[in-house]
C-alpha cells in the first residue's frame, strides 16, 4: 500500500509540473531575428523595437525629434519605411 501511494503521488506531480510548465516560445524572438536586419540611418538614432500582432516595428529619431518607423518584412528579410512624424520623438509635458 504504501509503494502505491509513492507511485500515485510520483504520477501525480509529474502531471502537476509539466501542466505547468511555461509554454514553449519561438527561439531567438521575431524581434532579434529582425534585428540583424536592421539599416543604419544616417543622422538618426534608433529608439526601440516593438510588435503589434504579428509584425515588428522600430523608431528612429533625429535630433530635432522627428520619428521615422519601419517596418520589417518577414518575406524578404528586410526593412520598409512605415511612417514619418514631425516630432513624434517629443514628449508631451501635457
């Protein structure tokens, strides 16, 4: 009785440990795959990567605060200009 109750407890908390194990994610991240891509923009620095569904996005910024985002293109491993914004680097003091 008492090598049954090992057993079941053995049987139990394995169950317990794998149900709860983190979901596997895709290695290396979309975002470091893109990154490799990355161009280098003359004048500008870049301020960051971030997804919105299934597509990766980066800003750019210049010295006055103007924002350019890009897109990356998965398909052809490369990046497209998205957006520019006058001054969308700058932060409200609203």
């Amino acid at each position: 009785m008492k090598k049954e109750k090992k057993s079941l407890f053995l049987i139990i908390s394995i169950l317990l440990l794998s149900g709860c194990a983190a979901d596997i994610e895709e290695y290396p991240p979309k975002w470091v795959i893109a990154s490799t891509y990355l161009p280098k923009m003359e004048g500008y620095r870049n301020a960051g990567f971030f997804e919105i569904g299934n597509s990766i996005y980066s800003h750019y910024c210049d010295s006055h605060g103007n924002m350019v985002r890009i897109k990356f293109n998965e398909e052809k491993k490369s990046w497209e200009k998205y957006k520019y914004e006058t001054f969308g680097c700058l932060e409200s003091k609203g």
